[in-house]
C-alpha cells in the first residue's frame, strides 16, 4: 500500500537533548518519511544530518523479535518469570542491594519512572543509575550545589537572545547541529559574538570570534579569573548578590590561583575577560568538555559562580546553560533515575522527602543513602557485591571506562538481563537473558529536552515479532515479583499521570519539577499533547528561574561555591606522554546501533581514527592514513591516523563510536581510567593518558561487499553502503594465499574470482562474481591501499566491469568522500564547483550544490575547503 496518503504523526527526534519534533509518515514498505517539524520550538522544522537519516534506521535489520535464554528462544511468559524469579532469589539470599539496573537516557519517561519506581519503592534499593551519569552528572551535582535543585534556568530562546555566547566544552556545531544554526542565525541578525573554549579546534570553532585553546581540565581557573575580574571591573551586581551566600569566600579562592595552568596567552585570558564582561546578555553553554572529569562540578559551578555575581541568570539572553547529549537526560534526571536522586527532584537522603514519595506509591520500603553511581556499580558487579543486573538500552561494555574490565565483569555476574532492540551488541552478547524492546518509531510517551520542554514521542510502526514496549516490560517483571497492584498498567498515559500526580507533592515541598497542572489529563489530551515547559501548575507554566532572585535552598538563596583548579586524574609521563580527548563524530550516535544502519551517514567518516599534531607525527614516524597503536594503563587500540593542527603538540583525540561490532580495535573507552569526579561520580573521559607508536602492518587492505563480512584480522573496520558494506582492514603477520584469505573474508567458498596478484611487490586485488553481478572485492597493499574508496562502495551489486582497477572509468565523475551527508555531497565534487564556479563563501556552494543548507553541520568542512582550493589556486 502506498503511504503517500497516510497523515502525518508528530513525535520526537531520538538522537540528542535538543529534542527536535519530526513529522513522521509510513512509507508503504516499512519504512518512513522524516522531516522537521516546522511547529516545534526546539528546532522550527530544521533537522541534523541524523535526523534526516532517521527513515534508513528503521526496520527489521539485526532486530531483535522475540526473548532470548541462554541465546534460545523463548516466550514471554517463560522469560519474564526467569527475570522476576533470578531477581527474587538475588534479593532473598543477598539483600535488596545485591541487584541493580543501569538504564539509559534512550527511555522514555514513563518508562524511567517503572524502573525507578520498581527499584527504589518495592526492591528497595537505590541502585538504579543511569548512563547519562558519564555526561551530565556534574551539571545535575553543579545545579544542585548552587541553586538548591537541578534546575535549567533558561531556554532556547535565550541563544538568539545572547550578545555572547560562549561556548565551553562543547562542539555545538557537531554534537547539537539544530541548536548551532540557531547561534548563526543569531549572529546574522544581531552581530552575536561567539567565543569557543576548548583544547582541540573544533567545527564550532569556524563561526567564532574567539578560540581559547586551554589546557585539558584548566577550565576552572579560567572562570576564576573571570570571577575576579569581574569584581576589578566593579561588575557584579550587588542587589542580586543579596540572594546568594558564599561571595567573599568565592572571591578569595578566585584569587588564589593564576591562569598559567590554562597554557593561555595574558592576552587571550584578558580578551575573554572583557567581551564577557562588557556584555550583559551573555550565554555560556557548556557540555561533556566540562562534565566529564574528575573535576567537572567544580567548573560547572565556577561557570554559574560568574553568572550569580553578575546577576546575568534567568533573565532574556543570559544565564549558564547545559545541553545534553540524549534524548531523554533530562527525563531521567526528572524521574530519580540517578543512584542519589528520587523522582520529581526530591532527595533520597531527606527524610520528609522519602516518607512522601514511599507514601504516595504505598511502597513497602525505601533506601536511606545512595545507591551505586555507574563506575561503582560496575565494581560491585565485578567484586561479586551484584548478582542480578538488568541493562536496558545501553551498551557499558563499551561506553563506560576501562570498558575491558567492565566487559569481563558484566560476563561473570551471576544473572544478567538485557533489554534492547538487538541482540548483538557488545553487553547484549553476554546477557543469560536479552529482552526484545519496542524502538523508536514504536513506542509511545515523553521526553524532555534540554531546556525543559516536555515532547510526545509517537508510535508510528508497530512493534516487530513480540517487541514490546520497556514500560510494559518492567511492570510486569514487577507484578510477577509479588507487586501486582503496584505496577497494573495499561497505558502510558496512565503512567504520565500518576507521575504528575507525584510531582505535585514535590511542588508542596517547594521543588521546581511541578508537572501537577497535567495530573488528570485524559487519554485524549495526552495523545494530543504539545510540546509543554515545565513547570505546569495553577500558578506557573514554563518560562525562566531564578531572574527574580528564588532560589531552592532552604533560606531561598543561592550559593556561590569557592573551587580551586584541579589537574586531571592521570598524569602524563614518559610512558603515556599524550593526553587522549574522545568525542562524538557529526553523523553517528552513541555505539552506532541505530546511525551505522545508515549507509549516508556511514560515507562521511567511515572508520575510526586518531587526531594527532603534525609534531608528534613527524617525531613518531607517523604519515597520513597509517595505523596508530594506542596503549593506557587500562587498554589498547589501534586506530587511522588524521594528521592535522586542531589538537595542540602532546594532545591526541578519538571517537567513541565503534565498537567489537564495527571495529573492535577502537573500543576507545577501553583506555580510559575509571577516574571519577568525587561529588557527581561522573568519569573523567576528556583526559586519559597514552602512549602512541606506529602500527607495523605487514598488509593493508579494503574490501567492498554485497553482504556482510567475516572479518579477523588485527585491525578491521566495518561500515554499511547502499549496496552492502565497506571495510577497512590491517595484519600484523603476512598472508600467504588471498584467494583463500578473501574467500573466508566474504564467505563465498565458490564464486568465480578474478586475480590480480603480484606475491613480490605484496599486492593483491581480488573480484568475485555472480554471473555479471559483482559479489566482492578486496585490494590489498603493502601500504595504506590507493584506491578510490566511496567509488568501489557503491559498486557490489551491479554488473561492475574493471573493478580491479580500483579507480573510476574516465567518463565516470567520483565524488569522493561524503562532506554533506544530508544531500550526499562529495569532496571531489565540491571542488570541482569551488574551481569552476569561482564560488567564494558557503553560502554560494549552497545555491549550486545545496550542501550545508539543510543542517549546517558541514557549513565549516565547506568553508576549509573553499580556504584550501584559494590558497592553492593563489599560490600556483
């Protein structure tokens, strides 16, 4: 049937926290139709190159249709009786804190709030963390410390708003697309200024006024600074200040210490002093650059400790500002689903607060003291503390740090579940249980974003074989654990209400999180819901906090914290002499389950790598497209070498996107320390310590194929293509029969071949055939192979003639590397323009190729390119 006709749904992006609304309609085939919603506020019809990708990720590809036991299948009624009956025991022989769950920002609301609920009100513990533990945890302890509870005090709006924006941590431009056009849009209109503070030059550096290229974790003394000189300046603002405590002793700490741990410049330092200083409305947006570190709280509250003295908070265009990095932090944050949290804000160690909500929910019991944060947990996992885990819609065993150990501990512990829309993920493959969940697209319920709008996310597709929805799972896990009334649900719906209904006994002990006004909405409105800040009562809808000078300590008053800079945990030396910063890659998400579906979103950067100086290349003997071995006192990896001035001499940084199912040589969380930040229990990701050499490859290889690969070799990435897939591979030890090698490669034992093989020069090409129709191929070198990768890639499948050539015919154009994903722009292409055309700005490339007119994100590549083709054409 064809789903043209079909009307649209609104729901909600399930990629990053700014929470953009899409327009969802089936295509007829499974599959759907994306665009932005154009009546969203969050993005106003704009979506990044993932959200536009968002119909290729759908479907029954590695989907997970029924529940597995000892990787059989089984049915539900089997499998969530085992569930039940392992936690059961767990509990009966070992306590209540013998079990955990890790869960995921991936949740929906309603789903977060089962598994709190479950957890803290019934088994009566409080482990149950989450994974937007390794990326905000700082801001919720940060928030909590100044302000008295985890409040955002601003919105979206305040960017377009802002005179500055300084960005601290954070690749807006990559990581948060939707919200970066919006500062560019801004910049436009108004002549916004933008500063970037990071060590590596980033794509969000492109459109800045102001680069600071500061040391790894030297972030607080920069705000120190900042903080005095805003009182040289005589720029505080001393009525607001009658709202706060803690200035004189803030002052004498900021004081205390000089910038020379920055590695700034006096200039730099004094040039950012004065343009934040000279501008009221001044946004300071801040992400994983400040979270993850052992001293993340610190920086965030030297950040807010500037904007309190100044007063710049709550009001238009100005205040501190955390984005998230999931869909749904901010829900689970709202839900208690934090080890040391209880839903809607209140406190597990309050008293009052935990007798309300264990009364609310007639719960029998109620942990008195925190529970085990994410790092912790999976201590106690490995030390035999756990014995029953239920991991649901994330994958620690690649994401948390030192991942190994986290892999071999997940892999021991007596009774493991896993809930996912896949089986073969790095953790789900060591499950004794695997649960199969609705997924995007499936499910229905809410999510907040980063600036507290409340969104519907809306079932479109039906769920697959017997995928149900993660609300449906835990409840009934905790009925058949002796709860039935308890966790008796039907509906989302049902759930959001009970949920609103708590937070208004929050509202009475004067939390912020007061949703009450939405307690009796019916099944109708909340189908219906619209986007909707938060807080919602009789007295309160949306807007900002803290402009009137409220705040949510007991004597209403903020706090300004006294923090001193801090090294990070790891210290160089001549053994690890780099310090390693990981992040986040433009098109792909989190271990790449749902984005590496995408064959356009896979063209852009095809495999992992190292960022590393020029220097340090030079001295290491490292060229352009050579492998590197890395090695930390926690792990080891081998990555491609990108050569290039954004990392500072002694610095190197890597993706965190692959895994043992796309390259297993890069799970790069694996050389990271479980170092901690002692009040958020957030690890310390941005400042690992390793050694880099090269990697002495007897062989490089790339290989193209119409189905996928077995690949063993030392070094070996996996990407998807249109046509199947592409893959990057590397052996420490020589091969003496390709034929037989590439054989086992692409499983095909049979299919004709042709050879192109030269045993002296160490080269090999390989086709397999079906008839006309090219099955495989696999070029190999004694060096990184020159062929013309994103060509070969599109051409299994088809009736490809010379393929062993490894370039494109004459009279075919090769585009080259994707630079814009979401039109599909190659390099090659972009050039040719730039060259023939004359075009001289970004804006023009847009007009004749429409790259960088959707998203943005590729809007700085663009503009180095059209750098780079002048340069040369200037200098020839």
């Amino acid at each position: 049937m064809d789903g043209s006709a079909a009307p649209e749904v609104r729901s909600t992006c399930p990629y990053c926290g700014v929470g953009c609304g899409v327009l969802l309609r089936p295509d007829g085939a499974g599959g759907l139709t994306v665009r932005g919603d154009p009546d969203h506020p969050a993005n106003r019809g704009r979506l990044c190159s993932k959200g536009s990708a968002l119909g290729e990720t759908v479907g029954l590809e590695r989907r997970l249709l029924a529940p597995l036991i000892g990787g059989q299948t089984a049915d539900w009624e089997t499998a969530l009786q085992l569930v039940a009956d392992g936690f059961n025991q767990a509990i009966d022989q070992h306590g209540p804190d013998s079990v955990a769950f890790y869960v995921s920002g991936q949740l929906l609301t309603e789903d977060y709030y089962i598994a709190n609920k479950l957890m803290k009100g019934f088994i009566g513990s409080a482990n149950i963390d989450t994974n937007s533990r390794l990326c905000m945890a700082s801001t919720v302890a940060g928030h909590r410390r100044a302000f008295g509870t985890d409040t955002v005090p601003g919105t979206y709006d305040d960017i377009e708003e802002a005179d500055l924006v300084v960005l601290v941590g954070s690749n807006l431009a990559w990581c948060h697309p939707v919200l970066y056009q919006r500062l560019l849009a801004a910049r436009k209109a108004r002549g916004t200024r933008i500063v970037v503070i990071d060590p590596r030059r980033t794509a969000s550096c492109d459109g800045a006024d102001l680069h600071l290229a500061l040391e790894p974790g030297s972030d607080v003394a920069l705000f120190n600074r900042l903080f005095a000189e805003i009182y040289e300046a005589g720029a505080i603002d001393a009525a607001f200040l009658l709202n706060t405590e803690g200035f004189d002793d803030t002052l004498r700490q900021a004081w205390c210490n000089g910038v020379e741990a920055t590695g700034l410049s006096p200039e730099e330092v004094a040039e950012f002093c004065r343009l934040w200083i000279c501008t009221e409305k001044v946004v300071t947006i801040f992400s994983q650059g400040v979270n993850q570190s052992t001293s993340g709280t610190d920086k965030v509250n030297a950040i807010i400790n500037c904007h309190l003295a100044t007063g710049r908070i709550g009001r238009p265009g100005m205040g501190p500002f955390s984005v998230t990095g999931q869909p749904n932090a901010m829900g689970g944050r709202e839900v208690g689903g934090l080890a040391n949290m209880l839903a809607c804000h209140l406190e597990l160690e309050n008293p009052d607060h935990r007798a309300a909500v264990r009364g609310f929910w007639d719960a029998p019991a109620m942990p008195e003291a925190a529970g085990l944060k994410a790092v912790d947990m999976f201590r106690a996992v490995a030390d035999g503390r756990i014995k029953a885990l239920w991991i649901i819609h994330t994958n620690p065993a690649v994401t948390l740090p030192e991942a190994d150990a986290v892999r071999e501990a997940i892999a021991r512990c007596p009774f493991t579940v896993v809930s996912d829309v896949s089986a073969t993920t790095d953790t789900a493959r060591l499950a004794d249980v695997v649960l199969p969940a609705a997924a995007w697209g499936e499910k229905d319920g809410t999510v907040t974003n980063s600036d507290r709008t409340i969104s519907r996310q809306r079932a479109i597709l039906p769920p697959p074989g017997l995928a149900r929805p993660d609300w449906a799972i835990l409840a009934e896990v905790g009925q058949r654990m002796g709860w039935r009334r308890a966790f008796d649900y039907q509906t989302p719906a049902e759930i959001f209400r009970e949920y609103a209904a708590l937070s208004g006994v929050a509202g009475r002990f004067g939390r912020d999180f007061d949703i009450s006004g939405l307690s009796d909405i019916d099944d109708t409105a909340y189908a219906a819901l619209p986007p909707t800040r938060w807080p919602v009562t009789a007295a309160r809808s949306g807007g900002r906090f803290f402009g009137d000078g409220r705040f949510f300590h007991d004597d209403g008053k903020a706090r300004l914290l006294p923090v001193a800079p801090r090294a990070p945990a790891a210290r160089t030396e001549p053994r690890y002499p780099f310090r390693l910063n990981t992040g986040r890659v433009r098109d792909q998400w989190h271990t790449m389950t749902r984005t590496g579906l995408s064959p356009r979103l896979s063209a852009h950067l095809a495999e992992p790598f190292l960022e590393i100086h020029p220097e340090d290349a030079l001295r290491l003997g490292l060229a352009p497209a050579d492998l590197a071995e890395l090695t930390s006192p926690t792990g080891r990896a081998i990555l491609r070498v990108r050569i290039t001035d954004a990392v500072r001499p002694g610095q190197v940084f890597a993706p965190m996107h692959w895994t043992a199912e796309t390259a297993p040589s890069a799970r790069i969380d694996a050389l990271v320390a479980a170092a901690t930040d002692p009040v958020s229990g957030q690890p310390e990701s941005k400042a690992a310590v390793v050694a880099v050499a090269p990697f002495r490859a007897a062989w490089y290889g790339f290989a193209v194929s119409s189905r996928e690969l077995d690949c063993t070799a030392d070094y070996w990435a996996l990407a998807r293509t249109a046509g199947g897939y592409r893959a990057e591979l590397a052996g420490a030890v020589p091969v003496d029969d390709w034929e037989a090698a590439a054989r086992a490669l692409f499983r095909l034992p049979d299919a004709p071949v042709t050879t192109l093989l030269d045993a002296r020069r160490g080269t090999a090409r390989l086709a397999f055939h079906d008839g006309d129709r090219l099955l495989a191929a696999l070029f190999v070198a004694p060096q990184p192979v020159a062929v013309m990768r994103d060509y070969l890639a599109t051409l299994p499948g088809t009736a490809a003639a010379n393929v062993l050539i490894g370039r494109t015919p004459a009279d075919v154009p090769d585009p080259g590397p994707v630079v814009c994903s979401c039109f599909g722009v190659g390099l090659n292409t972009l050039i040719e323009a730039i060259e023939t055309n004359g075009l001289v700005s970004v804006e023009a490339v847009g007009e004749s190729l429409r790259a960088g007119t959707n998203c943005g994100s590729c809007r700085p590549e663009i503009a180095d390119l059209i750098a780079r083709v002048h340069r040369r054409e200037a200098a020839e």
